[in-house]
C-alpha cells in the first residue's frame, strides 16, 4: 500500500512519503512516491502518488516528456504554468491522458487502476497551494479549515494530525507531526515501509533544500519512534483508572444517563430482549 | 456505522459498543449493540454485533426464542451449552440461519447484508472465552498474542490497543484502554457515536453488575475525551522538533540514507526523473 501525507500551514509545507508497494504480499517492493519540481526563484512543487504504479508512474513521465493533450492545456506545462491552479489542471489532464491510453486494457482485466496524487508548492507571485488530484483528473484543494491532505493507507496516521495541525503551527512542528503521522501507520499497518522521503518548504523561499531519505538508521526518525510510543504510554497511565465505586472516583463512571438505561441483561431462555 | 471492541486479559475481560447506526447521512438512528446474557454462577456472556442492522436483530432474537436448526446443534442452546466454544458454534449456526432466510432477498436487492458479531465471556468450569464470529458463521477464537478483537471502524481506534494491552494489563487499565480506544473512533468517525455500553467482567466471578450506560454527561468518560487530548499534545510538545541543522541536533534528521539516495530534484523540463 502507500501512505503519503502533505501539510500547509502557514509558515510553509511538508510532504512525506513511504516507499513500499505490494502486489500481493510475496511481491513487496521499494518505489519512492515523490518527486520533487524545482526552478528556484520561480516554482517548487512536489508530487506524491498513490495507487496503480504504472498509472502513476506514466502520469509523471508524462509531466516531464510530454506536453499533454486536451482542451485548453496544449501550451501549459507544470514548467510555464503561471498558477499552481494550472499547473493542478495540467497534471489532471496527464491522468486522464493515461486512462485514456491505459483504462480500457486494465478494466477488461478486472484491475484496480485507481491513482490519486497529492500535488502542492508556490508558484513565484502566488500563495502556496495544495491539492488532491483524482483518478478522474478532477481536484480539490487544501484550506485552513482542512490544511493537509493523506493518500493511502490514511486512517492510523489521521487522529495525530487532527488533533496536533492548525495553519499556525510552526513549520518544525509541522514536520514533527508528519513523521508522527507516518510512525502510526507504519506500526499498524505492514504494507507502509521505510524509507520515507520527507521535503519540508519555506513560504515564498520558492527552493528548498531541506530534503532527507529517512530510513531504519535515521537518528531523528528512530527517537520518534521510540519517544512517541513511550510518551503515549505515559499518557496513558496518567489518566485515572475508572472506578466502579463512585463514592472514592474524582470522576465517577456509573452514573446513570439521562436518556438511556443500562442494558438489561437476558437472564433466561426465552425471556425477550429489552 | 460501528465500533464495537471487547478485550480478554489474565484478570478479566471488557466489552464496549457504540450505538449509532447509519443508512445514509441524514439517517441516523440510535440502535445499542450490545446484549448480556446472564445465569449467575453458570455463565456469563457479552454479543456484540455489527454490519446490517437487520440480521444482526434477527441473529438475536433467534439466540433467545429458537433452538436453531442446523446439524449437531437442535439441542444446543447459548443456555445449555457446556463450553464458550460450543456456545460460539450455536452462534455461528444462528447466522447461516439468518442468511438462509434473508441473504437471497437481499443479494438480489444488491444490499450489504455482511454481519460481524463478538462474542465473549465464561461459563463455568472453563476460561474465559472471546471469539470473532464471521458473516459466514465460522469463527477465531482471542489468544494471548492477540487479546482483543474490534468490529466496524477499527483503525482510529487499533493504536492505543497495539500499544497499551498485555495479557497483563490490569482489568481498570483494559476498561481505560477500551474507553480511550473508543474516544480516538469517535474523533475521527462521525459514524460511531455515543451513547456507549460498557461491561466489565471479574475472571471467575460468572456474573457482573459493572455495566453502564455512557453519554455525554458522564463524568469520567468526558474526563478522558478532555485528558487523552491534552496529554497527547503534551506528549507531542515534549520530543524534539526536527532541526536541519546537522550540527545543533542531539537526534539529527539530515543523515544520509545507507541504501538510498536523497531525492534528486527535477529542474527543467524535458529533463529525466531519476
């Protein structure tokens, strides 16, 4: 599987990515899901893909080789794109430019060939911007309501972010939570692997260099894994016991709710369920 | 949709439900998910059920008012069973019941009819018991590997399991874990909501009182939706933010990878991905 993640806040952005597909779990391999755009001073963008390899795979090569065809995007590029809305535009119009040649033979096959892409950077002139680009080649975009986007396997690494990210949290932070985020999904979930790829972005620097393979050796990486489990832990144990004697508890547990009764217990065979 | 947990340590065991049930966004409903069957002194034992509202009632009613019919199992009941494992099997044999009489109704209706049920608890003269009964009425039985089972909307709720529960673990800490367990779902998952049935159970004791009803109000419930958000973000402030500067770090972030290279940035267009 994959899990890729990208966060916006306001001092800059952070893209995070694993690196293990699967095609069965005997056929487990490394691909690096990111790719990184850059003409520094000018634009800096960064794509994170997930789903089908070879769809995704072809969408990017495409991005780099190709100019697209399609209404309207003939002359556009990521390259000359003048707003990352457009250049959002383009890489919609390389996925379905790969349906279109790919779709048919997949679908008669009976093959998940879904892919949906995370795609953001700044554009010299404009904001920042982030999106989740569809295997429709439709998107939407990241706001400060909702100011990160995951594809994948994105369940275990979402409560971290939920409850840590806001657009003020500091760019550090920021990078903190992500490679939280991803150490809950790795514990959980064996189809997520190392090594991650993790590209943090200043506002307006429109280059970075702050880039880093992250693999089992990672001094930071490592002390994540081990600190956050064991601060959890803590956490956890600092949180009263619940109590069934309500007179000793500083929070009690059995008090009855206002609305719904303790279930009845069945205490009979044939005696109806309340 | 769903949350159901049920957990078995060394000192006992924890049941846990929500109660929301959806069919479609604007409809939903509050349907409790969780029945206790008592004879105190000869056994005791928690159902927890999800998936289709309608078979699980079904599997229910017919554990209470019906032998079931089905090879080897016309004199058994829940009541006279002599063993959890038998009891699982007259279970096991209430779903295929069901299916047998609503599954072809509702396979051609095309409607998901899947039905996951926990079953758990003592009878005496034996363990405990906790066992994952399938849709197609087969079942795996808890170990000390693998002491607890969920059902519906698992992943919010798995990591805190995953890191916390032993066999070891105290039967207060268990009721915790479940509890905090629940409150990351219901975080993450509009579709899992309160009221909560909680049940705990004594090793040994073949009955239980330590059943409540939880919602909104209750003291010790919103102590640990306040408590487990706070300490995880005290938690979160407390390691190391990740520093770029290789020098400054105690865990430096910026280490080369032994096996794989940083990223190579694509910088003009026309040029090859590496």
């Amino acid at each position: 599987m994959t899990y890729c993640v990208a966060l916006k806040v306001g001092a800059g952005m952070v893209f995070a990515s694993d690196s293990r597909t699967n095609a069965g779990f005997d056929q487990i391999s490394t691909f690096r899901k990111m790719v990184v755009y850059e003409r520094p001073g000018d634009r800096f963008m960064v794509l994170l893909s997930s789903g089908n390899l070879s769809i995704s795979q072809s969408v990017r090569e495409i991005l780099q080789v190709e100019r697209v065809p399609g209404p309207g995007a003939e002359a556009t590029t990521i390259w000359n794109a003048t707003s990352m809305f457009d250049a959002a535009r383009v890489l919609g119009q390389a996925v379905r430019h790969v349906y279109d040649l790919d779709g048919p033979s997949l679908r008669a096959a009976g093959i998940d060939y879904g892919c949906t892409l995370i795609f953001g950077g700044q554009i010299a002139g404009e904001a920042m911007r982030l999106f989740l680009v569809y295997s429709t080649g439709n998107f939407i975009e990241a706001t400060a309501e909702t100011c990160y986007f995951q594809i994948g396997e994105s369940k275990y690494g979402k409560p971290v972010l939920d409850r840590m990210l806001v657009p003020s949290t500091p760019l550090a932070d920021a990078a903190k939570c992500a490679l939280v985020s991803i150490d809950s999904t790795l514990k959980s979930n064996l189809s997520v692997g190392l090594p991650i790829d993790l590209v943090v972005y200043r506002e307006g620097a429109l280059h970075s260099d702050d880039m880093v393979c992250i693999d089992e050796d990672n001094p930071y990486f490592s002390m994540i894994r081990e600190s956050w489990g064991q601060r959890l832990r803590e956490a956890f144990e600092s949180i009263d016991n619940p109590s069934w004697d309500a007179g000793a508890a500083r929070y009690p547990l059995e008090v009855p709710s206002r609305r719904y009764d303790v279930l009845t217990k069945i205490t009979d065979p044939g005696e109806k369920m309340i």
